[in-house]
C-alpha cells in the first residue's frame, strides 16, 4: 500500500500475478520473459507456442524453458495444458498433480489456435474428466463470427458449460463486453481475467484516428460503453475478477506486415495498473486483483516476493528490441523500483 507522500511515495505489492500471457519460445521468450519475471512471482503462461503445449513432454519442457528465461528472479510459470478433444481420462488422471489448467481455443479464433478445437459439441467427455480431476477451464470466448459481436456470442458457451459442469472452475480469458461482465455472477464456478488494455482502451483508440496496429488484438477493443463496465467491475472489488494482461508480442515487422494481433504490454503492466487505480482512487484494491484474487480462485502458493513500485515519471521506450510495447514515448508516473 503507499506509504509517504509526493515524490516519495511507495507502493508494495506481494506476490503479483499475470493470469493470462504469451512469453512465446527461444530468443522471443528469452527476451520477453525477463519483463514478467520482474514484475510479477508468477504467470499463466499461455501453450498456444508452435507446437502447441497439448502433451506432457511438452508441458515440462516448456516449464523448464521459461524458468530459464526468467531467472533470476523466484518466478513460478502456471502452464495450462492446450485443451485436445481427445485427451485420455489416464492421461489426464496421470498428470493431474503437475498440471494447473487446460486452456481451450476454438479453433482459428486467434494466433497459433489453427489446431484448437474445431467442434465445440465434441468437448464434454474431456470436460467430464476435468470437473471429476477438479482441473480449471481457461477459454478463449470467442465465435467465428462477426468481430465485434464474437464473445457476445460465446456467452451461450459459457452458459451450457457452466450449468453442465456446476463443479468445474471455468475461467472466461480477457473478457471485454458488459455481456460477459453480467454473465459473470450468475454461477459460482465462473471466473474471469481482464487485461490492461481492455482496462483501458477503446476501439477508437486503435482505429478512429490512424490505425494503430500495435493496439490491434483478439478480441479487439470494444466501445466506449463496455470498457465503462470492464472498469467498473474491476473497481468493484469483485473477488472472481484476475489480472491477467494477455502481453502477446509480435515483431513490429510482422504486426506492420502480416497484421498479427497482439499488444505487449509487458513492461508496463504495474506502473500502468497503478496509475489506473490512483487516478480512480481505489489503490487499496490492486493487491486483490493482481494476486490475491487468483491465489484464492486456483489455491496457489507462488513465490512470496515483494514488488515495490515509487512514484517517479519514467517515459516508455519507443521499442524493446524488435517489439513496440503499447505507450511507447508516453510517460508514466509509476516506476518499478
Ligand atoms: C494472442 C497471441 O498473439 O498469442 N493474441 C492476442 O491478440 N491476444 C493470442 C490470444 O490470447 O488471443
Ligand atoms: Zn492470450
């Protein structure tokens, strides 16, 4: 909590989690990585690598990679296991006290989640499974439809999982909409993650002057109306809502060229999630948001770290490397100590 006044001013957090991040592989992970690790005792970090994380060879290795990439801070990776339709109830069962999650994609619905699910009637034997292991459902809520309409339309997903699985955890990623948002409540077992950007931006932002690729992600921003009840909820203290910043860096070259969705956010996840809730005078509630919300939600014990934030301006590089982070070139009034 702060402690001192003006410039002096401190802000202590323990034990921070990024719920929801791409650290990618190889020299990308080895690059990205060390953003995170800094800043946060743990993260989920997302399996939709090339190959995906779908087996347990996989799963241990890429654990041990980002460790790597993340030392030397203490920094406990949360890998959830990339959801196939055909996962065996002894395979599941085997890796049950190694695993933390399986996260479902709709297959096609965003990068790398071409070998995602592609009949979602096809998921209830695995999830059947799941609910018995008492293993949590991270998902990416979004149809094939029209964008901007694609996790309004997933929220019949959600519903029919949640009312056929009142016993399994189920993690709505990212969510975006007020649909999403009234949804949350309705059943115990669902959950959810917001990211900074949907925290913060709207679709205007990326497009309604110059087209600003680096705020381009799925799902994409949303109006006005549904960031208004994104902060709201956040602000609310609802103990079911996580921090999880879905940081997805791409090459500013691929973004430019291929149009790849994802904003890295990485750098200035905490100096910005500070300024967010000291400008809405509710910093007393970003230690739940960022951690303790979490640790209750999936019984986690990471890392104990303290991470100090002090109230000094500091301006965002242009880029990291290859990547522009999003606010590059702005100033921030919160710096990690
Ligand atoms: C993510 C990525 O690049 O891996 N992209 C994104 O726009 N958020 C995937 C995802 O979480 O959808
Ligand atoms: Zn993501």
């Amino acid at each position: 909590m702060g402690k001192g006044h003006g410039t002096d001013m401190k802000l202590s957090l323990k034990s921070p989690l990024d719920m929801h991040v791409h650290l990618r592989q190889d020299d990308m992970l080895r690059h990205v990585a060390p953003f995170t690790s800094a800043q946060f005792a743990g993260a989920v970090c997302m399996p939709n690598t090339l190959p995906p994380v779908d087996n347990m060879e996989r799963f241990h290795e890429y654990v041990r990679q980002v460790k790597a990439a993340a030392a030397p801070h203490a920094f406990e990776p949360y890998v959830p296991l990339f959801f196939r339709d055909d996962f065996s109830r002894e395979m599941l069962t085997e890796a049950r006290d190694d695993l933390f999650a399986l996260k479902l994609y709709p297959a096609g619905v965003t990068t790398n989640s071409e070998g995602g699910v592609a009949e979602l009637t096809k998921i209830e034997p695995v999830l059947d499974i799941m609910q018995d292991l008492d293993l949590p459902l991270l998902v990416h809520g979004e149809t094939n439809g029209y964008s901007p309409d694609r996790e309004r339309e997933f929220v019949a997903v959600y519903e029919h999982i949640a009312t056929t699985f009142p016993k399994l955890r189920l993690i709505m990623e990212h969510i975006t909409t007020k649909d999403s948002v009234a949804f949350l409540d309705k059943h115990e077992n669902v959950f959810c993650t917001v990211t900074l950007h949907h925290l913060l931006y709207t679709l205007d932002d990326m497009l309604g002057g110059l087209f600003n690729p680096f705020l381009f992600c799925k799902p994409i921003l949303k109006s006005a109306e549904d960031r208004d009840v994104i902060q709201a909820l956040v602000l609310s203290g609802n103990k079911k809502v996580m921090f999880g910043s879905d940081s997805a860096p791409h090459t500013e070259v691929l973004k430019r060229t291929e149009g790849m969705a994802g904003c890295f956010t990485a750098p200035v996840l905490l100096p910005m999630l500070a300024q967010f809730f000291e400008d809405h005078e509710a910093l007393e509630l970003l230690q739940a948001f960022v951690s303790d919300n979490a640790r209750r939600i999936y019984r986690l014990s990471p890392p104990e770290r303290t991470v100090v934030l002090e109230r000094e301006a500091w301006t965002v590089p242009p880029r990291y490397g290859s990547i522009v982070p999003v606010n590059a070139g702005e100033t921030l009034r919160w710096k990690l100590a």
